[in-house]
C-alpha cells in the first residue's frame, strides 16, 4: 500500500516537472470557473465558515486535478445542490441574472475541463487552441442567453396549462434524446 502512494506520488512530481504553461493555464481556468460557480450557486452564510470553503475547494479542485475523471459531474451536482439549497432553504430569489451567470459559469467549467481531458499536462500548444475554444464557448453562452431571455418574454405572454404540458414534454424529449445517445456510445 505504501510503495502505491509513493509512486503515485513521483508520478505527480514527475508530470509537474514536465508539465508546460497552456494546459496548467487551462486546468486553472477549471478550478477558477468551478470557484465562481460555487460563490455564485451556494449561500454566503456557508461559503463564509472556512471549514466549508475548503471543502467546497477541494470539490473545484478535483476536476481540475483529474479532469478525464468524474470530477467534473461531481462539482456541477455540487453546485446544483447548493444553488437549491440557497432557493429553498435559505430563501434567496431567482433572480434572471443569477441563473444566466450560474449556467454561464457551469458551462464555461464544462468545457475547460473537457479541454483539460483530451490535453495532455505536457502538451506544447499554440495560445490559439484555448482562446478559440473559450470563444467559441462564450458565443454558445451569447446564443443561450439570448434564447432565454426571448423565452423568458414569451412565457409571460403565453403562460398557463398549455406552456406547462409543453415543458414537460420538452424536458421529456430530451431526456429521451439523452438515453439514446448514451446507449448508441457504448454501442460503437
């Protein structure tokens, strides 16, 4: 068990050693993201208690360290549960710019830490590669906010029975787009 840690350990002293500047930059755009996220998503009361910090610390850190791991679901469900929590238990309003800066931050987190997965620590890469990927990203965060914002308008104007059985069968919709993806992955 001991000599495991400790060549768990030099392989991490080894990939420091080798790591470069693009790929530390980008996992540390993970952890900053999933930071954000977390002061965006849970209650300023808890965030305030250092033992609750560090802990929301290491849960942004994980897919920053591991990002080919479940790390990054982790953290994500982790935000979610405490943007619910400061909804319900703590009774803060949903406000349009929290959610639009939470789902922001969340995706933003997402896809860096999908970067992170398929670049190696001691990958040389042009500055380019992340800069196009962070734009590209942020225009999908443009065109998402815009679609809410006008979905937002319509629902005030069509509200009622109707805009609630289309919701669901929307949300039923792609869930059952989901499944069938995941199954036609793991067939191939």
């Amino acid at each position: 068990m001991l000599s495991a840690v400790t060549g768990r350990v030099d392989r991490w002293k080894t990939a420091l050693g080798r790591a470069t500047a693009v790929p530390f930059i980008v996992r540390c755009g993970v952890l900053v993201t999933g930071l954000l996220a977390f002061g965006v998503a849970w209650p300023i009361e808890l965030l305030s208690s250092p033992r609750f910090f560090l802990t929301v610390a290491a849960v942004a850190l994980w897919p920053a360290l591991a990002p080919k791991g479940r790390g990054g679901t982790a953290a994500a469900l982790v935000v979610i549960a405490g943007w619910l929590a400061d909804t319900t238990a703590f009774g803060s309003p949903v406000t349009l710019m929290r959610v639009l800066a939470l789902s922001t931050l969340l995706y933003l987190a997402h896809t860096l830490t999908a970067l992170a997965a398929v670049l190696p620590y001691d990958a040389i890469v042009n500055f380019d590669v992340p800069g196009l990927w962070i734009v590209r990203s942020l225009v999908v965060v443009l065109i998402s906010a815009v679609v809410i914002i006008l979905a937002l308008g319509l629902t005030a104007d069509l509200g009622g029975d109707a805009f609630e059985l289309a919701t669901l069968v929307g949300l039923g919709a792609a869930a059952i787009v989901t499944m069938v993806l995941a199954r036609l992955t793991r067939r191939e």
